[in-house]
C-alpha cells in the first residue's frame, strides 16, 4: 500500500466493517485492519444480526411465534455474537478500536453507522434475500449509505494499491467516486483513467479522461487516460483487462442503480463488476 498520505485532510479516518460469520469474513477483516493501520485510523466492527422469528400453526389454524424457538436463536445469535468480536479483536490486533451490536438486518446497521466513518468494508459474496437478515449486501450498501464502500474479492489477497484503474463515466457517480478514492490514489504509482465508449464517442471520451487524469495529477497522483472503443456489456471484462495489463489490483467505480417497490435496480455494468469482484474495487453512488 502507498506509505504515505500527501495531505492528512485525505487520509480516512475511520473504517467500518460488520463481522459475520461467513467463511469470506476473515479476509474482509484483514482487509479492513490493514486500511486502518495503513491510515492509522479508528476500526469499527458491528457484530449481530436481526432474529427471524419462528411462526407456529396448530391443527385449528392459531398461528403465532414459538418462545421456545426464539430463545434458542437468541442463545445461537449470542454464541455468534461473541465468536465474532473474537475474531475482530484478533484481526485488530494494535488498533484503535470499537465495538457495537446490532439486532437489525446488517445492511440497514452499517448504513446507519456509516455516519462515523469514512469507508466501509464489504465482502463481494452475492447475497440472496434469503440470507439478509445476517450478511450486508454490498450493492444495497453502496447505494444508500453514502460512503465509499471497498469490496474485497473472494480470494484473499492483500491489497497493495500501487497501480489502480478509474472507470470513468460522465456521470456524478463518477465524480463522488473518483473524489471517495482519493485517499488510496496519492502516493500510488499508476493510475489508469479508462472509458469504455461507442466508436462515434471516442474522440469526446479521449479529452474527458485526459481531463480526468490532469486533475489528478494536480493532487500528485501519477495519472493518464484511455479511451476504449467497446459495447456497454463487455464494460466489465474491458476494465478487469486494463487493469490486468497495469497490474493494478483496485477498480474505482462509480455504483449506478435506484429503488422500485423495495427492489433495488442497477446498471448492467455495476452488476457485472459486483457478481464476481476479480480484484479490490472501491464503489460509490
């Protein structure tokens, strides 16, 4: 990771996580302690989950919760409970640290706590609707917590950041990512600002990156652009190539997508790169 911060009004100083107990969450803890130790920042774990309530009939059609039932997830969600403030404490092992609870769907609890900090940590695993009520989906949290969300890829790898790839829409979307990622792009030695485009966009495309990449030359970063001519459903496979031939291990992009009737709706190209994250990638809305 880059060793020093230009200007302490970019690092981060705060990074949040919720620890749950999917195999995935050891590297997402690793990833998050070492952003904190990176930036000497404050490490924020939430631990819990809601309880789904075990609804009983009988043979005359009284339906109702069975208190029995609902003990016996409070002792299991208690045991879990206490296995993952473990695990945090191991992994943040010499940081400044907090601990809190929640007994809500996780997604909506980091949102909520995503007031404190400046980042928050989310594993890339596709969370079924099923499973809400204890994993965070990262693509919901992206879209309505309001901070920078870093998703780890499923195979666990440290985060090195010495090359990164900007995918670059004109877009606001764009804009807050680009100014979120800040902290990561100072100090890094390569920054490659790519925007896929039609074939009749590629000159336009051209001075957009070529402006992007200016910009962030004027914060010290090592920035240039690349127009790329391709169809909006290879955007994903166009941008893990680019940063492939870098070597970059960090995609910054921005989140598109809204709500409809308690579905959340994204863009063809969010969703491909949130399905299966190949490498680090840092998304904002």
């Amino acid at each position: 990771m880059p060793a020093e911060i230009g200007s302490s009004a970019l690092a981060w100083k705060s990074v949040l996580i919720h620890v749950d107990n999917h195999p995935s969450a050891v590297h997402r803890l690793e990833a998050a302690a070492a952003l904190a130790r990176q930036f000497d920042a404050l490490l924020i774990g939430l631990g819990g989950h809601m309880l789904e309530p075990v609804v009983v009939a009988d043979a005359y059609g009284y339906s109702g919760i069975d208190p029995s039932a609902l003990e016996a997830l409070r002792e299991q969600a208690a045991a879990q409970l206490a296995q993952a403030e473990r695990a945090f404490q191991r992994a943040a092992e010499g940081l400044r640290t907090e601990w809190r609870v929640t007994e809500s769907r996780p997604t909506q609890a980091l949102a909520h706590a995503a007031r404190a900090a400046d980042v928050i940590v989310a594993g890339g695993v596709a969370v079924k609707s099923s499973d809400h009520h204890f994993m965070a989906d990262p693509a919901e949290l992206a879209l309505i917590s309001g901070r920078p969300v870093m998703i780890v890829p499923d195979q666990p790898r440290p985060l090195a950041a010495k090359r990164a790839v900007i995918a670059w829409k004109e877009s606001r979307e764009s804009r807050t990512a680009l100014a979120a990622a800040l902290p990561l792009l100072v100090g890094t030695e390569e920054v490659l600002v790519v925007e896929i485009c039609g074939k009749d966009d590629a000159g336009d495309a051209t001075n957009r990156v070529r402006d992007v990449a200016s910009g962030l030359q004027r914060h010290g970063v090592k920035a240039r652009g690349q127009a790329l001519v391709g169809p909006d459903a290879e955007v994903a496979a166009l941008l893990h190539q680019s940063a492939a031939s870098v070597g970059a291990d960090l995609i910054v992009a921005g989140c598109y997508g809204r709500s409809r009737v308690n579905e959340w709706l994204f863009g063809g190209a969010t969703l491909d790169l949130l399905a299966a994250p190949e490498r680090y990638l840092l998304v904002n809305h």
